[in-house]
C-alpha cells in the first residue's frame, strides 16, 4: 500500500497578534492536506539563535550560568543568543560570545556545528551551533540591561558529565555539547 506524498500546509491567512516586541506571535488560518481548515493555529516566529562551545587551551568548555524568566530557575548552559539584526548568523555569534563571556574569536575559528530546532510545533525558530577551539579571556563583557551571568569554565570531561547528570538540561546546550563531544571524543572523554 503506498501512501500520499507529505504536503506543507496551505496558509489561507496570517494574522500578527504579538502581545508585545518580547514574544511575537503569529495567527494562522491553515489549510490541511486532507482539505481540512484550522483557522487558529498559533506560533511564534521567535527568530533564530546562535550558541557557541567554545573550549580553552586548556580544554575548559566555557558556560554561563544565569537567571531564566520562562522556567523560573538559574541554568547553565553555553553562551550565545537571538541572531542580531542585520547580522549574519556568523557575526551574531562572535558578538554573543564576546558580549556574554569576554571572549573575541574571528569568523575563521568558527567550527559549524549544524542546527536544532527544539519545538517546530510551536515556534520558527533554529539554532545554529559553533565551536571554536583555543578561547581566551581578552575582551570585557557588554551585558544586555537583562542580563546578568557568571561565567564558568570546566573541563570539558565534567562538563559531558554534567550534560550526562542532568545539571546541563537546555536542549541546545545538551545537543551541542553532545556533538561536539562525539566530534572530539578524545578532548570530551568519550
């Protein structure tokens, strides 16, 4: 038996009712492939991220640990952020990792890493992963007024462990911590 060929979803009518510039949000009227229509089908077109491993001379995984809102917790994960406005997803994660951590990289250092996307359900959005070998300390931090970080740098074996632990559970974190160790299982004790 073979079955139809998968079809995107015809979008009738798109409606912004964003509560506010924060948390942009999107109404859709949605055609089905089996002809069905749902005219109230919301997501939210948040925009892409960038997050970056960055690892020492040392082979220290470079972390932020700091309060996020959404889950009410303070978490640890790995630097990064929204791709910035008329900026490459390249440019944006220079500009994170330097804003976040004091750490200034050039765009050939960078190491693509691929992209996940953690509720294609309910949001657009992708984040693209780097990571860069060799980091060091030699810029200041420019934190955003909502912000407010601690910077931690472990080796990059406790910090597989910490993924494997559960104390780093943000799915990009876990996810490119995760791929940057099976890239280099020797520097991630695997």
């Amino acid at each position: 038996m073979s079955t139809p060929e998968i079809q995107k979803w015809k979008v009738l009518e798109e409606q912004d009712v964003s509560p506010s510039p924060w948390f942009p949000l999107l109404r859709h009227t949605v055609q089905l492939q089996n002809g069905n229509i749902i005219d109230d089908y919301y997501f939210s077109p948040l925009g892409d991220v960038v997050i970056i491993v960055a690892l020492t001379k040392n082979h220290e995984v470079v972390l932020v640990k700091q309060y996020k809102h959404g889950l009410s917790d303070i978490l640890i994960e790995l630097p990064g952020g929204m791709q910035q406005k008329n900026k490459s997803l390249t440019e944006s994660a220079l500009n994170e990792l330097e804003e976040e951590t004091g750490i200034r990289t050039t765009a050939d250092q960078l190491i693509p890493l691929g992209k996940l996307a953690n509720n294609p359900t309910k949001t657009r959005q992708v984040t693209y992963g780097f990571l860069v070998f060799d980091t060091e300390f030699n810029a200041i931090q420019k934190l955003d007024s909502t912000e407010h970080i601690e910077v931690l740098t472990i080796p990059a074996k406790q910090a597989f462990q910490m993924v494997k632990d559960g104390e780093i559970w943000t799915i990009d974190s876990v996810g490119f911590i995760t791929k940057a160790a099976l890239m280099y299982p020797e520097i991630f004790g695997l």
